[in-house]
C-alpha cells in the first residue's frame, strides 16, 4: 500500500537530501559561535544568556543546563522579592515540575493542606454573611485520572526559593555584585545568577548580541558588557529585552488598575482555617469592596487586591495606616497581628507580543514578556513554564547541531497561538467573576463608565481633591446597594439577587479555577511535527479555535500536538519500580524521543527503523512496547527478538482503570498505530504501521521535518 504520509517518492528523497545536507553542515553550524569562549574584544561569550530570574527565567536555566547548553542569568534586582504574586500551579506545570529532579512532590509536601484552599467564598466580611462558595476541587483530581499528579496551591517566591536549590544541586550560583568584581573579562560566568545587572542595551553582532547591563554594586553604578549567542528575554509583564527588541504587544491595555496589599495575620489565618477556610474570598461590603487571596492560612499570609481610579484616586494614598483600615472593613473585627509587608500598584493588561523572535533568531521572549494575561484563572506563569518547556528542547538539539537554526521559529508558532487563546480565556473568566457584583448590584462596568465620564468632562476645569470627592461619593452610594438593609432574603430586591448569585455559582459561570480541557487539552497545529493532514506546513501558526464557556472537561488525544495522555502502567518483566504514568516514559534528564507501538510485526519493522535513523540522526530514541495487561513473560520475549540488535526500547504493560479502556482506546486509535513522543512529551507524529511503504525513508522524513533539516535559511 502507498504511504500516506510520504507524499510520494520525490518528496521522501528531498527529505532525505535535506537531512544528508544537515549532516554534512553539523560540522561547522550556523551558531557554532554559541559554543563558548572569547567574545567581543576581551568581552565574555555565553551561548545563552537569560535575563530575569523569575520562575520562567530559572526553569529555563535548569532545562537548557540539564540539556548540556551552557548559560548564565541576569536579573536587576539586588534580591528576590518576597512578595508572594503567582500561586496557582496547573496539571500540566506540575508534570514538568515532575522532570525537574522532584520539584513537583518538594510542592506537594510544602503547600498548605488542599482543604483550606480549594474554595473561593463570597461574603460581606471575611467574618460576616456568605453569599455563596464554590469547591474546584473534584474527586477525579484527587483520583489522578487524567495526570499522574494534582494542582497546586505555592507562592511564587517559595517556588523560586526551590528552584534555587535545584539549581544549586546541577552547579549554578547565584552571585551579588560584590562578587563578581568590577571586571568580568576572565570570570567565568556560565552557570551563574547575577543578582544586580540590569540589561540596558542591546547590540546585534555577526556572532550574537552584545548585551549592555546596569551593575548595582552597593548603590554605585558600573556598566559591565556580555556577549552571548542567544538572548532570552524572561524579565516579565514589563519587560525591557521586549522594549530593546523593538516588539510590540497586540491587545487591551490598562482594563483595571490595583493596589495590591502584602501582609500577615496569624489571628485571621487561624480564624479562617477552622470558620470558613479557602483561597479567594471575595468581600462586597458598604464599607469597602476587595479580593482576598489566601496564600497561606496556617502562617497567616495573604495578598488584598483593591480597585483604584487614577488620578483621582492616587497609588500614595494608599499608606500603611489606610490598607489596614480597608483589611478591618473587610474583615469586619480587628485582628491585633496585622503586618503589611509590602504595597504594590499594578494594571491588568491583556496582550501578547507581536513576535517571539527577533534580531536575526537571536532575541527570544518567554514568559510575560511574550503575553499579558489577566489574573482570572493562574494562566500566567503556568504558560511561561510551558513556554520554557518547548523551548528548552529545541534549544538544546539546535545548539549541539542536531537540529536546524530553523526550529526555532516552531517555537513562535507553537506557542504564540496558545498564547492568544489563554489571553482570551483569561478575559472570558474576567467577565465571569465580575458577574457577581454585577449581580449584587456593583456592576464594574458601571464604576468604569462613572470614571471615564469623570475624567472626559471633568478633570480639566475641576480640581483633583472635588473630582476624588465625587468619585468616591457615587461609589459610596453603589456599595449601599450591599447593605445587610437591601442584600436579605426579607427584601424582595435583595433576595432576587441572591437567588441569581446562587445560580451563577451553581452553574458553574463564575470565575473558575481549573480549565483541565485547556491545560492538558491544548494542541499544537504546525510546528515541529508532521501534521495529519500531510500538507507538510511546519512554520505557520493558527489561532486555536475559541469556545466561550465550553465545556471544561479534558478528553484523551493521541492526535498530532497534543500532549501524550496519561496512563498508568507497569515495566515487563515485573520489576520494583511498581506503576508510573506514560508521560514517564519520557525522559527528562535528557534529549530523546519516544516511539510508542503495540507488539505488531509492521510496528516492529518501523520501531527498528527509528532507532536506525535516530542514531544516524545523533539523537536519542527509545522504544516502548506496549502490552495489554495480564501479558506474559513468554510473549514479551518478542520484542528482544524483534528489535534486535536495538536494546533502547521498554515493555511495559497496561494498568487500565475501573473503566477497562485499553491505551489505545483512551488515545481513541487502533493498535496499529505509532506514536512519535517529543522531548517535551508532545506528540510528533502518529501513522499506521500496515500504510508505510519504506520504514527508513519514512521515518528519515519525518525527523527531517521535526528537526526543519529541510529548512535551510536560518
């Protein structure tokens, strides 16, 4: 039968005339300046250099060390910041976090107990009526059904502080400016985090950028120059390698603008815990309107967002002494332990970065500094690890000359297009939870409209203090609409709203937590795999459709660019490693891809013919047999037999739930099939054994495209 993938015999010959000219090019690559060493004049040259040590930034430094690519870190703060911002962590972070030497269970053991956050609480103060309440937790989370493992509730800085120690652990420092000196021509910088370097400039170069940094070294100001090949840019929202780089951001700015209020109580944490435990409680009262997020009821830590209406209203007002008079409204006792630590205005944005990729594939953006979202449903940092996570790979063959300069640009348009739904989804969830002070009366639309009027018609003949005056008079008035008079069930108005409150959150329209058909569901369309419709388009990107209020459910795939689905099984012949999960079956220590079969003779034929051309490749390759369960030792002896003289492969054995479906079942394809896994655990390619012709020209095609060996312009 003819290969459907193939595309014909001219196609498969220009494929394998791409990967001999690759082969030959391995020698002498195109960024075979990354390697190391001299730089500019005396200057120091990295192969990458990552600025920002955020979350993204540190995960990025792990994977790429963890790849064999050499870098270094620059971040402008002096310190990390205590302040505890990101805290929810999704499915598919925590199964990345997995491959980061345990990082995900040192979360597990670490994170306050799941019954005092998986609750979000409305109420008229943290201590008076509740409206309502919604658990996101399900049985099916705990159950590991469809991950091997469950979300998480961590503040970012507790993150960072184990990134740290994971770093520490492959070698990286982390070093302050009286460290370094005040000349780094002979220091080397690789595997290091240079706390107090501010990138100011940027140069391109025929080898790379010179990047120019801003040293605090103890309040004087040195400039230092580094050199590197490749610069990811991982500073955040507001992100100054984006700025240098002449990209700009698509999308809505400035949709509300928060002071965020850092501070601890262990009274009201203990409080909390045993009355009304959770992790957002939203708090409407005459007296004050706020979020509080929870970061951790056992040590008493919490951030309170409140809204605020420049110029009127203005980020100084909010002093000490006034955010703790707005956390006793809201609270509606006085704790006596309340400590602000921190006072933070922000602005909720809603963009993502025209580009990923600049100044000749030599500038990339990770992170926030690649997309805004807005804080409705944690899609911010968990899709900055994500971005880290597919990026990391193809870094990694790419700069040890396995992969073309090319699949960088897969990169863009993997990733960009998952971007722009998340920032849409972000905002649908906005929408969601502003649904119930819009119930209750206190639609923010209303506020917002109030404000621009102010400003429109106003702000030029009145003064700033009668402005404020009026602003905060008419929202005086809108918050009455929360009064215990109007908001009970005695009231014919006030308990019409509450019914419509209770069916919002009953129904599921409120803002939502976890979006699992999202998280784990998302698929990549073109990029660096073969796409099933054989149309050969790996550059491309799409925009993924949108679905407003769809439903979340999570549903198994094996389709090209989605993640593998999870599955329990265990290793054949019976071993003490007892069951693990399919997405285990990649490794995370290193660079290799994995074919996934069912034990058939054509499956066999092309498993042989990947580990062929995967070792001509110079890649790492592995195959995994799978069996049905209750196999025996005597049949699983055919795959020595079949796959000889290949040893990289696994048999392992299917350990199928209550439900009964085999793997092939939950993936929704026959056992025909084969299954091509990336490194970063996407899957690459998927074909029917019994409908390729030539397994070696095959397979020499299709790492061929994955690796954009064909595609021979940087």
């Amino acid at each position: 039968m003819p290969s459907i993938a193939g595309g014909g015999r001219g196609r498969l010959f220009a494929a394998h005339r791409g990967a001999i000219w690759w082969l030959q090019r391995r020698q002498h690559p195109p960024f075979s300046s990354l390697s190391g060493g001299g730089g500019r004049g005396g200057t120091p040259h990295l192969p990458v250099l990552i600025v920002g040590a955020g979350p993204v930034g540190l995960v990025l430094s792990f994977l790429l060390t963890k790849f064999g690519i050499k870098c270094a870190v620059i971040e402008k703060n002096v310190e990390f910041t205590r302040h505890p911002r990101a805290h929810f962590i999704n499915n598919r972070t925590m199964e990345i976090f997995c491959k980061l030497d345990g990082l995900a269970g040192d979360i597990e053991r670490s994170q306050p107990p799941v019954d005092l956050w998986r609750k979000f609480v409305y109420c008229t103060s943290l201590s008076g009526s509740v409206l309502g309440s919604v658990d996101h937790m399900k049985q099916e989370d705990f159950g590991k059904v469809i991950s091997p493992i469950s979300v998480a509730h961590f503040s970012q800085y507790k993150l960072v502080d184990l990134l740290l120690k994971k770093l520490e652990g492959i070698g990286f420092q982390t070093c302050l400016p009286s460290e370094i000196g005040n000349s780094t021509q002979d220091l080397g910088l690789e595997s290091k985090i240079l706390m107090g370097h501010e990138c100011t400039s940027l140069q391109q170069t025929d080898e790379g950028i010179l990047v120019g940094a801003s040293v605090n070294n103890g309040g004087r100001i040195l400039e230092r120059k580094l050199h590197c090949g490749l610069l990811l840019g991982t500073d955040g929202a507001r992100s100054t390698v984006r700025e240098l780089a002449g990209i700009s951001m698509e999308g809505e700015r400035d949709l509300q603008k928060l002071v965020s209020v850092h501070f601890l109580s262990r009274d009201l944490g203990r409080y909390l815990s045993s009355q009304r435990p959770g992790m957002l409680f939203f708090v409407f009262n005459p007296g004050a309107i706020g979020v509080l997020v929870a970061h951790d009821l056992e040590h008493g830590e919490f951030v309170l967002q409140i809204p605020f209406y420049p110029p009127q209203q203005m980020f100084e007002e909010f002093s000490t002494k006034v955010c703790e008079q707005i956390i006793v409204k809201l609270v509606g006792w006085e704790p006596a332990d309340v400590q602000v630590l921190d006072i933070k205005p922000w602005s909720m944005h809603a963009e993502v970065a025209e580009k990923y990729i600049s100044c000749n594939n030599r500038v990339v953006l990770v992170g926030d500094a690649a997309h805004r979202f807005l804080p409705a449903g944690g899609f911010g940092m968990n899709t900055g690890v994500q971005d880290a996570h597919n990026l990391a790979w193809k870094l990694g063959l790419m700069l040890n000359g396995v992969a073309s300069p090319s699949i960088l640009q897969t990169y863009e348009s993997e990733r960009r297009p998952v971007a722009v739904y998340n920032t849409e989804l972000s905002v649908e969830n906005f929408k969601a939870a502003m649904s119930i002070p819009a119930t209750l009366g206190l639609d923010p639309t209303v506020a917002n409209s109030v404000h621009q009027v102010i400003n429109s018609s106003l702000g030029s003949i009145i003064p700033r203090n009668v402005q404020k005056a009026v602003l905060e008079g008419l929202f005086s008035i809108g918050r009455a609409q929360v009064s215990d008079y109007i908001l009970n069930e005695k009231n014919p108005l006030g308990s019409l709203r509450l019914a419509r409150l209770r069916s919002i959150l009953d129904e599921g329209k409120s803002l939502q937590l976890q979006f699992p058909a999202e998280d784990l569901g998302f698929c990549y369309e073109e990029g660096a795999l073969v796409a099933e419709d054989c149309s050969g388009k790996t550059q491309k990107g799409v925009k993924l459709k949108h679905s407003k209020r769809a439903s979340r459910e999570y549903i198994p795939s094996a389709k090209v660019g989605s993640r593998l689905p999870h599955m329990l099984v265990r290793a054949l012949p019976a071993s003490s490693e007892g069951v693990f999960s399919t997405l285990d079956l990649v490794n995370g220590d290193k660079l290799e891809f994995v074919l996934i079969i069912a034990p058939l003779k054509e499956s066999y034929e092309i498993a042989r013919a990947t580990l062929k051309v995967a070792d001509e490749f110079k890649l790492s390759a592995k195959v995994c047999v799978m069996w049905s369960q209750g196999s025996d030792d005597v049949e699983v002896e055919e795959s020595k037999c079949e796959l000889a003289p290949w040893t990289n492969y696994v048999d392992v054995e299917e350990v199928p739930r209550v439900s009964g479906n085999s793997w092939w079942e939950i993936c929704r394809v026959s056992r025909k099939n084969i299954i091509l896994v990336r490194p970063d655990e996407h899957i690459a390619w998927r074909m029917e054994s019994d409908r390729v012709r030539d397994a070696d020209s095959e397979v020499r095609r299709v790492f061929s495209q994955i690796l954009c060996l064909n595609c021979h312009r940087v």
